[in-house]
C-alpha cells in the first residue's frame, strides 16, 4: 500500500472536518496527516497517523528564523530527513497556501505534489495578497502560487467547477487542474428526527460568522419572514469576528436570533435534525473570497434537509434548484424572504424537496466514492512520474 503525506499548517481546525474525513476515507492509499503545529483546541484525530514538526509554539525568534526560511525558498531543518522516513509516494496540500508553504520541503523529497484549492486560497484577489492581506508575510503568496503552478510534478484539485474556473482565470495551466468533490459520510449524515414537515418553522445557519458567508443578509430576510410568519426561528451556529455586528442587527431588528457560537459536530446534527430548512447566504467578500462548494449544503441534505443558498459553488452544483433547495442571487434579500417563507410554509414541497435532496447526495457525493475516485488520481499521478 503507498503511503501518501497530507500537508497543513495547523492539525487541525474544527472548520476542517473534511480533511480528516477524506483521509480516513482513503481505501489504496495510507494517509500520515503532517503539520507544524498541532492545536490544542482542534479536531480530535483518531485513526490517523499524525506527524507534527514543531512540538510547541514557536518563540519569536524562531518565528522570525522560520519566516527568513520561507522567504529563502528553505525547509525547516529536519523536515526532509524526517519525512523521507515515511517512504511516501505522493503529498497532497489541503488549500494552495499550505502547497506553498510546503513546496521547499517536497522539492527535495523529489516526489508528485498534488494541491486542493478550497476557496479563499484561489478567490481572494491578487492585489489583496500583495498589500499584506491576511499579514505581510503573505505578499509573496501569489507569485509562489503561479511559480509552483508551472512545476511538472503538481496537479490541483478543485473542490468545484466554479474554484476550477477562477483557478483557470488565476493563471493556473487548465490541463492539470481536475474537479474532486470530497463528499460526505453518508453513515454520520442521514436523516434523524421527523419528517421536515413536521417540524416546527425552523431556519438554521451553520457557519463561520465572516463576510462571505452573508450572515446580515439572513438575518434581514428573517426579520421579514417574521413580520409574515410570527412562529418562524433562527439559529445561527458558528463564531467568528462578526458575531457582535450580527448580534447587534438581530437586536436593531428585534428579531430573536439564537447564536449558538461554536458547537461539535454531534451538536451540529442535532440542530440540523430539528430543522426545516438550511440556509447559507454567502456572498463574494470585498477581498474576492467566496464560497467554494459549501459542505453543510451537503450535509444538511444528506440528512433530508431542504436548503436555500447563493454560494458561488454551491448554488450551481452542490443543489438542484427548485428540486432540492432554492438557489437565489447573492445580497438578494427580497428573493431569499420568499423562498424561506416557501420553505417554511409548504409542507408538500418540503417534503418533495427533502427526499429529492436525499437521493440527489447519495447519488453524486457519497465520500466513498468521491475517495475513489482521488486515488485513482494519485495513482494516476505516481505513474506518470
């Protein structure tokens, strides 16, 4: 069995369950998950072979040494003798900003590179990037990007035909970026609960609470729902800097919005299985961050849950609109009222939509499959070196 390295910087944030989903999916292929950090606050890792290369935070002076190493094109001492032990055949980067932070290291390990570009790492504009966007050290990032790009040996993965697309427009060579959907665990996502007809006029938001995932716009469109429909609900799971403007807006609308903050993925479903309805109103952010496919949309569905979204990937290829969900034009609060009000009062299109929505996952984002069809790429990428 070939053993392929799975690259971050960070093991592993709790926004980033598919990571570690996809390589415990990995039937062929033994996956060692790789980072510099393990956080103390991330993902539990059971079943998984984990290699950390720093043991702690480092201090400034290692930070600084570290960032001088970077800027040089270097590995971190130790990095290529270590992970040439684990006699790899392939290393595969979750999110373009980690291939490069990666790239000095599988250079030398001379061995096929394949990146997944997951969103951010490939819709944030350029010009951001070399203003300093998220910090300075990042001005470099979009020129490494191209330049790793260019390298024989690594292949990109889209996790939609929308990221492959903006990929294509970066500068990224088309003939090697290839459209993977991860998919999900269709044993932990199933329905629970009772039918979505029964359940109360629920509307449920799991995400980051950051610009481009459109929270305001939520939160406006259910304050009309509510003017119509009195009974109606929303909870809005997740953290992130704009809670305190979100929670502001829910109390200048005065609208009883439940902010749940950040929960586990047990409590995620629970939520989801007393839902009527998800919604994810993303938007492209000022910065060009957008959403890429958007997981939950399959997750929820997967677990009879109709949706209604305007993420970029999402609303064109992880829903059948009018069959599964509602797909509607980002910012559109007056659209996005009408079909959450449709949703929370037809129970037959409930219905309709929620067993459509089942058959619609199991048929195009099974992670069995999806995981299938990733390895016969690193295959594919091993035989052609």
């Amino acid at each position: 069995m070939r053993t392929v390295l799975i690259c971050k910087n960070l093991l592993l944030p709790a926004s980033e369950t598919f990571v570690r989903d996809q390589a415990l999916a990995l039937v062929s292929w033994k996956p060692v998950l790789v980072g510099l950090r393990r956080l103390g606050s991330g993902l539990p890792l059971n079943g998984l072979e984990v290699r950390v290369l720093e043991a702690e935070e480092p201090r400034f002076a290692r930070r600084l040494y570290r960032k001088l190493l970077a800027e040089a094109g270097l590995p971190l001492p130790g990095a290529v003798r270590r992970l040439k032990l684990e006699a790899a055949a392939l290393v595969h980067a979750h999110f373009a900003t980690d291939a490069v932070l990666y790239w000095p290291i599988v250079r030398r390990l001379r061995l096929p590179f394949v990146v997944t570009l997951h969103g951010y790492d490939i819709n944030t504009y350029r010009e951001f990037w070399e203003r300093g966007f998220p910090a300075l050290g990042h001005r470099r990032y979009p020129g490494r990007l191209l330049a790793l790009a260019r390298q024989p040996r690594v292949h990109f993965i889209a996790v939609s035909h929308a990221i492959r697309q903006r990929a294509v427009d970066y500068g990224l060579p088309p003939e090697r970026i290839d459209v993977h959907y991860i998919g999900i665990d269709l044993t932990r996502f199933r329905p629970g609960g009772t039918p979505v007809s029964w359940r109360g006029p629920r509307i449920i938001f799991v995400g980051r609470l950051v610009e481009k995932k459109g929270g305001e716009f939520l939160i406006c469109a259910f304050a009309r729902v509510r003017s119509r429909l009195p009974a109606a609900e929303l909870v809005m799971i997740g953290d992130g800097p704009l809670l305190p403007r979100l929670t502001a807006l829910a109390k200048e609308l005065d609208v009883p919005v439940t902010f749940t903050g950040s929960v586990d993925s047990e409590s995620v479903k629970r939520h989801i299985d007393a839902a009527r309805v998800l919604c994810l109103p993303s938007i492209t952010a000022a910065n060009g961050d957008a959403e890429g496919l958007g997981m939950v949309l399959l997750e929820a569905q997967a677990c009879g849950v109709p949706v209604v979204t305007s993420a970029r990937g999402g609303a064109t290829e992880a829903i059948i609109d009018g069959v599964t969900g509602f797909a509607f034009p980002e910012r559109d609060i007056e659209t996005l009222t009408a079909r959450l009000h449709l949703m929370l009062t037809d129970d037959r299109l409930a219905d309709s939509m929620s067993e459509a929505a089942l058959r619609f996952v199991k048929e195009n984002f099974d992670i069995r499959h999806c995981t299938s069809a990733l390895e016969r790429l690193y295959d594919a990428c091993v035989d052609e070196r």
